[in-house]
C-alpha cells in the first residue's frame, strides 16, 4: 500500500493543540514508509522478511487511525472503565504498538521517594504509614519484625479507582486472616462497604473451619507500599522508570535485612501491574547487592511496558527471585501474554480479560482478588491449575505434566505454563479437584513456608 507522502504531511497540519503522540506516531509511520519504499532509499536490493514488515505500524494502522487516539491525558483508569473489554483492550493494543516504534515513550517518570507512600499493617489492624524514605525507620519500631515471614505488596495503580480499592482491601484482609491480625479498623470505606464484610470469601472460610478443614494460619508482618497512587495519568503510567523505581525499593529491602536483621529467605515480594515490574527489578537489585537471592516474587497481571530503555532488557524475568511465579488475568489487554516466570498461570487462558470482568481494568484486578482468595486461611487450594500451551487443549483434556495450584500455595518446582478455569463472581475458585487430564499427575503436598525445607532443593533458579 503507497501513501501519498505530500498528502499525510498536509494532513498533520499540526495545531498547537493536537497530540505530540500522534504527531510523533503519524511521522513515524511516513518515515517508515518511506524507508520501506524500493525507491526511497532501499539500495540493498533485498527484499525485507514478513516480520519485519508485520512489524512496521504503517502496515496496520494508517495516519487517520493515530490522528483519532485520544490524548494521553484523556486515557484514564475511567475512561478504560467505561470501554467495553474488547474495546478498552483494542485501544492500548495501538498505543502499545505505537510506542515500541522508534521509542516513543521514555522512561522518564520517577517520583521521589518522598512522594510514594505506603504502611505497615499493624497487629491492632492499624496504618503504620510511611513514605520510602523513611520505611526502614518505621520498621525498626515495631516489635517482633521479620519473626516469620514478611510480605511486600507493591500495588501498581491508583487507589482512586474503586476496582483497585477494592482489590487492595481485599488482599490485606486475607493477610490480615493469615496473619493472626486484627480486623482492619478504617474509615476509608462507605458504610455500605463495611456491612459487606460477610462476603463469600468469608463465609467460605467459615464454613471449612466449621466442617474441621485444615487452617494454615500463622503469624507474619505485612507491607503495603503505594506505588499506584503517585501515577495520576496514562502519559506517567506509559513512561514510568521501572528500573529506577525497582534499584530504591531493592535498596530499601537491603537495609531490611542488613539494619532490621530480615533474613531474605522469608521475603515475599509481591507487584500488581506495573509494580510487577518494579518487584522484578528490585529483586535483581537485592541481588547485586548482597549476592543472594529473595524467597519469592508474584506478579498479579504484569503490564506490557512501554517505555523501554534502549538496548537493555527490563521488567521481571525469571531468576529476579529463587522463585518467580505470574497470574495474567488481562493478557491482552492492561496485562501481556508473554512468560515472563518460572511459572505463568492463566485463567481461562490467554484472553483480554476473565469471567465476570467487564472491562479491563477490573479483569486486571482479578488477578490481585485470585491471590487474595488463595491467602485465606483453608482456601490454598482454590485454584487447581493443569500444564498445557492452550485453553483449547486443557479443555480437551490434553494438559499434561504435574498439577499444581495457583496463589499462595504455588509449589516452587512448578515451571512452564499452566492453565485453569475459574468462576465469574466470588468465590472464584474452583475447590473440588480439577478435571483429571491425560498423562502423568502428582498431587503435591500442601506447600509450607521452611526455609529449610527450601535450601534443600525445593526454590529453582
């Protein structure tokens, strides 16, 4: 297809007011046109392969299509809410392929450590709040710190969105259940959330422990660090420095284990979304500096990252931690599809989102309301999950491999892709056996947090 180059420029015509984005994307596809064009410079006389052609945006999106994205500050947490899933996913598909050509985001945005904020659960159920700058200080103070295990949730977007409120609470409610901690006394709810506090989750839970189920709770400490509430628009969320962000937080966790005596064999890093990200960083960062490794890292629905450095390699991957395990709720939407753990979880397979999201925010979310269903005491094993390349062949009953289960009990010699059919509304695990598959299974003992048991060869590299 030959654009009339003269033609394209006319159109750009550009107003003080119109997207830089677009005016950069509209140029960047001419360019590339252009460069493409036998007559326009290819004196190599090769032809170019499929892919890369494949690659180029100016072979599936034309200069009117860019012209019509909306503004980067017009893309908001909202704004995706109000989209239908398909429609939401279909809009950051193009702004993601967009910015992987010639660089179009960078990297740029980091808050100051000041500015990201976060707290410390504390025993009576209260906010030990705190800002980067002065986590190993708060600490310090607390009693009995880092005598089991510590949790660090990461949360990737802003608190402002009632879905990821809602997701949040949800997950610090069930660690507040594991943990022995009191109910979380706040005011930050409605009236009307508050009398919800009899969800299903917790009747469940109720009802296991009535019917004398085995209960796995046990003390430990919990930290929420912020991160999503210092990103108020898409332009900060497309060009958010995730090595940067993840170098302080590593660096705050060395303190932990050098200033405050946390062993790292007892560290559970956890990052939803773009804070999947920064977790993978700030692990590979307590690396360098101390030579070993965290126990664990999760990432609830890592993001695509579309500010990338040039030439080096970013964002989670396997070996950030001895163990590295992702759930990807919205692969094809806020989330991405690629491996990026040991092993990668996904509910109802690779899709745009899960049953019962609406949109791709909330499909987002549900990965962090997987996890907390897991965290519960007597709901570990809610989500039994089979080994198979496809929602097709799971469904077909060809998965293969070990059995294994997703969220808190995800045994740490898991490796590959594993696939797993949930349900719409809470609880959205599915308790009763998974579906027996073709080949070779092995129902594994419920997983126990032992450093010990780990050192001997349970946590791979």
């Amino acid at each position: 297809m030959q654009y009339n180059l003269v033609r394209c420029l006319k159109q750009l015509n550009l107003e003080a007011t119109m997207n830089p984005l677009r005016t950069l994307c509209v140029l960047a596809c001419l360019l590339a046109v252009a460069m493409g064009n036998p007559q326009s410079g290819n004196r190599s006389g090769r032809r170019s392969n499929s892919l890369d052609n494949v690659e180029q945006p100016s072979n599936w999106l034309n200069p009117r299509e860019i012209e019509d994205l909306p503004n980067l500050k017009q893309v908001s947490l909202k704004k995706l809410q109000e989209m239908s899933l398909e429609e939401g996913a279909t809009l950051l598909d193009k702004l993601y392929h967009l910015s992987q050509f010639n660089h179009v985001f960078q990297p740029d945005y980091t808050p100051e450590p000041s500015q990201i904020k976060g707290y410390i659960v504390g025993e009576r159920g209260q906010k030990i709040e705190f800002n980067l700058n002065t986590l190993v200080e708060k600490v310090k103070r607390q009693q009995k710190f880092g005598d089991d295990e510590v949790t660090i949730f990461i949360q990737g977007l802003p608190e402002t969105n009632t879905q990821v409120q809602k997701a949040t609470r949800k997950l610090v409610q069930a660690y507040q259940q594991r943990y022995n901690l009191q109910p979380y006394a706040s005011t930050d709810y409605s009236s009307e959330e508050q009398s919800q506090r009899s969800s299903s989750e917790e009747q469940q839970t109720q009802r296991r422990r009535q019917n004398g189920e085995q209960d796995d709770t046990k003390t430990g400490d919990l930290i929420v660090i912020q991160l999503g509430n210092a990103i108020e628009d898409f332009e900060q969320y497309a060009t958010l420095n995730i090595e940067r962000l993840g170098e302080i937080i590593g660096n705050r966790l060395v303190e932990l284990t050098n200033n405050v005596n946390v062993p790292q064999e007892i560290i559970h890093l956890i990052g939803s979304g773009p804070a999947a990200h920064v977790a993978g960083v700030a692990g590979r960062q307590f690396t360098r500096q101390t030579g070993h490794k965290l126990r664990r890292i999760t990432a609830l629905d890592p993001t695509k990252i579309y500010g990338k450095p040039e030439e080096r390699l970013t964002g989670l991957a396997r070996g950030d931690a001895d163990f590295v395990d992702a759930i990807h709720t919205s692969a094809y939407g806020m989330g991405t599809s690629q491996r990026l753990a040991n092993v990668d979880f996904f509910p109802n397979g690779p899709s745009t989102g899960v049953p019962g999201a609406d949109n791709v925010v909330e499909a987002a979310m549900r990965a962090t309301r997987y996890f907390a269903e897991s965290v519960r005491p007597g709901n570990e094993r809610n989500f039994p999950a089979v080994a198979a390349s496809s929602y097709q062949e799971y469904k077909q009953n060809k998965g293969y491999g070990k059995r294994g289960y997703m969220g808190i009990a995800t045994d740490f010699d898991l490796q590959g892709d594993y696939i797993l059919q949930v349900n719409s509304k809470s609880p959205f695990g599915r308790s009763t056996p998974a579906q027996k598959q073709t080949g070779y299974h092995q129902v594994h003992q419920p997983w126990r947090q032992s450093s010990s048991n780990q050192n001997q060869g349970s946590r791979r590299q």
